[in-house]
C-alpha cells in the first residue's frame, strides 16, 4: 500500500514546467473524453492515466482525471490523501453531489481530478436496479460540456477505470467518445485485448454508438526482452494503426513515482519515461486532429 501522508513541504508540490505561452483563454469545443481501459489488471491503466493528464496539461490542455477505480490508485498517485477527499466519484454516481463539485485540484497546473473512495466498491449492488445505471457517468460529466466563462473549461476527461468489466467500466464506455487501451507486452497480451473488443463492441450496440477504440498504447516495453519485441510486433499486426508510435518502456522512475504521490513527469522530467508520455500526449493530439477534421 502507498503511504496517503500529505506532502509537508509545499515547494515539493511545484511542477517545473513554464506556464504555456501559448494556451488559449477559452476552450473552444466540449472536452474530448477518453476512457482508459482494460480488464486486466497490471497492464498500467492507471499510471497511464495520471502521466498521460499529466503530459497533456503540461503542453497547456485543460485536463480532468476521474478515478473510477475503488482502490483510487489515481487519487493516491497525484498525491491526494484521503482526508482530502470531501466528495468522490462515489458521491457522484449515486447522485448526491455534481461532478464539479467533487473536482479537486492537483499540484500539476491545468491538471485536475475527481478522487475516488473504497464506497465505489458498492455501487452496483446500489444502483444494479435502476434504469439509468449505465449512464450515470454520461449524465454527470453532461454539465461539463457547456462551457462556463467563470469555471475551468476541460479539453481532455480522462477515465481511469478499474481492472474488470464491471457496471463501472460500462459507465465509463458509456460516457467516453473513445476508448484508450494500454497494454502490457507479455505472452497473455493478445488475448485480453480480443475480450475488450468483444465487450467495446457491446457497448457500441446497446448503450454508445459512436463509441471508438482511440487507440492501443504499448505499455511496460523491455528491450532487452525478446518477448517485449514479438508481442509489439503481433498487436500491429493485429490492430494495424489503431496501435500507437510511441512505446512506454518499462522504468523504474516511473514505478517509484507514485509512492510519491507525483507523476513521472514531476518526479523525474528526464527519465525515459517521462519522455514517452510527452511522445504520446503529442501523438493523441495529433490523432485527435485527424478525428475531429
């Protein structure tokens, strides 16, 4: 377990990144949100998710991470403690508080986050029953489209969803516009991948017809590994372009910073891994271009 002890020096929580000259006062369209899924666990959804918002924010997107995951793995790793947590994700979906106000802010400028708790863990035996319990994420981030001259106006939502195909990944499929999968090299990669399209396809059907895969994100990448280079070559094949350019390698920087509560980027700038979500940060915009043209 990663120690929630809030950071007693403030200058630890200053992110060393210059202010983007270039940022745009207001945002231009609703917020693009991506759920970033996969039913296995250890695959790193969420480390994705906190680097990535991270990487995103640092070259000027408005970002918010919603912790769907009841561990709150995200929550702890951008070094929000528990105690800290006035309204979760939880409160959100059982409908006894506004997505907004359940936003805190993180130490990453233009990064933001909606913490999750372990009540997340009974939410489908409470809301099981009701109609609208696929679209309860869908309906809380709704306000959130309507941009607001007095409020942050997101660009980017970014899902972290918990490691099974649960009522809380249907509700983050639901609400997404498109899905971002990371996936581990290793031997079982494949066949992990096959089940969630079976079940994005699902989705697509039943709940979210205009829901897409974005894209497979290479995660935990070992050169040394003969392994690493044939399961990166198999899922090209298998998924063609939908498989991002830019391979997250396996580093320990990476593993240590959230015991931290900081992001890669903040712990460790220059780190290879560090570098690798920048990369993918600029590839997703750039694939975002080619998406909205």
């Amino acid at each position: 377990m990663m120690s929630d002890a809030p950071v007693s020096d403030p200058s630890d929580r200053v992110v060393p990144f210059p202010p983007n000259q270039a940022m745009k006062l207001a945002i231009a369209r609703p917020p693009r949100v991506l759920a970033v899924a996969n039913q296995k666990g250890g695959v790193g959804k969420t480390t994705t998710a906190i680097n990535l918002g991270t990487a995103l924010a640092a070259i000027g997107e408005q970002v918010l991470i919603i912790d769907l995951d009841p561990q709150g793995n995200a929550s702890t790793g951008l070094g929000i403690d528990r105690r800290s947590r006035r309204h979760s994700t939880y409160d959100v979906l059982v409908g006894e508080t506004p997505l907004r106000d359940a936003i805190v802010a993180t130490a990453v400028p233009r990064l933001h986050l909606a913490p999750s708790t372990m009540d997340l863990s009974g939410l489908e035996l409470e809301i099981g029953q009701e109609r609208d319990r696929a679209f309860r994420l869908r309906n809380a981030i709704s306000p959130l489209k309507t941009l607001a001259p007095n409020l942050t106006n997101f660009s980017y939502v970014l899902v972290d969803c918990p490691p099974s195909l649960n009522l809380l990944t249907v509700n983050a499929m639901a609400a997404a516009n498109a899905i971002l999968v990371p996936l581990q090299c290793e031997f079982f990669a494949l066949e992990g991948l096959s089940q969630l399209l079976k079940t994005v396809d699902s989705v697509r059907e039943q709940l979210n017809p205009d829901l897409t895969i974005h894209g497979v994100v290479l995660t935990m990448y070992d050169a040394r590994n003969n392994l690493s280079g044939q399961v990166v070559a198999d899922v090209r094949e298998f998924m063609g372009r939908k498989v991002y350019d830019t391979v997250i390698p396996r580093n320990v920087r990476v593993s240590e910073a959230p015991s931290y509560g900081k992001p890669v980027l903040v712990y460790d700038l220059k780190c290879s891994g560090s570098e690798a979500y920048l990369r993918l940060a600029t590839e997703i915009i750039q694939r975002e271009k080619e998406l909205c043209a």
